[in-house]
C-alpha cells in the first residue's frame, strides 16, 4: 500500500491534516483492495485539548466492496488544576455490498475524569465509564481465526489509582463492572 498524508500546523494551537491511502492488503489468502481518505483537526491550549478525525475507507475483494466512514473525537477540559475531564466518542458503520447481514459497526463513548495533584503527586486516579457496542459483520474473523463473532453492548465502569510509595515503588489498583 502506498500512503500519503500531511499535517499543517496553524498557530500554536490549532492543527489540521489529511491523508490518503491507495493499496492492496493481502491477508488469509485473500487481496483486498484498498482506498482510503482522513482528515484531522485538532485544538490545544492550557484548559482545553480536541481532536477530529474523519475517514472513509473503500476495501474491494472481487465484485464486493465495502465502504466504511469512521469518526474519532477525544475532548480533555482542565476543570481544575487537579482534576480533568475527558471525553472520548468513536464510530464506525460500514456497507457491504453482500447485503446488510454483511454490514459491521461499532459504537465507543467514554466520559473520564482524572485526578493528578499537583501540590502532592503521590496518587494519582482515573474514573472511567464506557459504552461500547460492536456489530461485527459475520466475515469479521478473531485473532484465533474464528468467525461470526457475537454483538455485544457493554456499559463499563472502571477506577485505576496508583500511590507513589518512594521514588522506587508504587503500588496501583483498577476495578472494574461490565
């Protein structure tokens, strides 16, 4: 595959980019055809941080094509000088020639706060909660090589923590609900 791709800087905080990508993947004895177009933007300063990306995605295997939009979005806001708030949401949907029992897309939204003082960086912690939501298509195949994997919707909640002992030994936790 060849890929192709530049990112232009317009002040000190904003950035935006794009990128192409026109190949062939060759995978499990098949050769896919691939084209694929994203366009990024993104923001920083002190308080807030964004980034955008936007891409279609073409794959072709014979008379069979799939098209794939995929958007990401992160968004961290520094609400205090301990505390921040990240939101992150990823989708997927694609079409699939083959008719729609052929279609995959998958659904990631996550609302995060983080904890890192900065008067007494000893503990530092992270509450998370996800939504997740994956429809694979029935030619989506593991990494064991199995295939028709199962839909699933998940509502996660996690807390991960880590106290600094001394400069050489920290001790670190994560819980989780699913």
């Amino acid at each position: 595959t060849h890929a192709y791709g530049i990112d232009y800087v317009w002040d000190e905080r904003w950035t935006f980019g794009a990128s192409f990508e026109v190949g062939d993947i060759e995978e499990f004895a098949q050769k896919l055809e691939r084209e694929a177009y994203t366009v990024t933007a993104g923001y920083a300063d002190e308080a807030v941080s964004l980034g955008a990306a936007l891409e279609w995605r073409s794959d072709e295997e014979g008379p069979a094509t799939r098209d794939t939009w995929l958007f990401r979005s992160t968004l961290g806001l520094k609400v205090s000088p301990d505390w921040t708030a990240i939101l992150k949401y990823n989708r997927a949907e694609s079409d699939f020639t083959g008719g729609a029992f052929f279609d995959g897309d998958f659904t990631e939204a996550q609302i995060a706060g983080a904890y890192r003082p900065t008067e007494n960086d000893r503990l530092n912690a992270l509450l998370r909660y996800t939504y997740f939501e994956e429809l694979p298509s029935a030619q989506q195949i593991s990494n064991s090589g199995q295939t028709g994997l199962p839909a699933q919707k998940s509502n996660i909640i996690s807390a991960d923590a880590n106290y600094r002992l001394s400069h050489w030994l920290t001790l670190g936790g994560k819980v989780g609900y699913r």
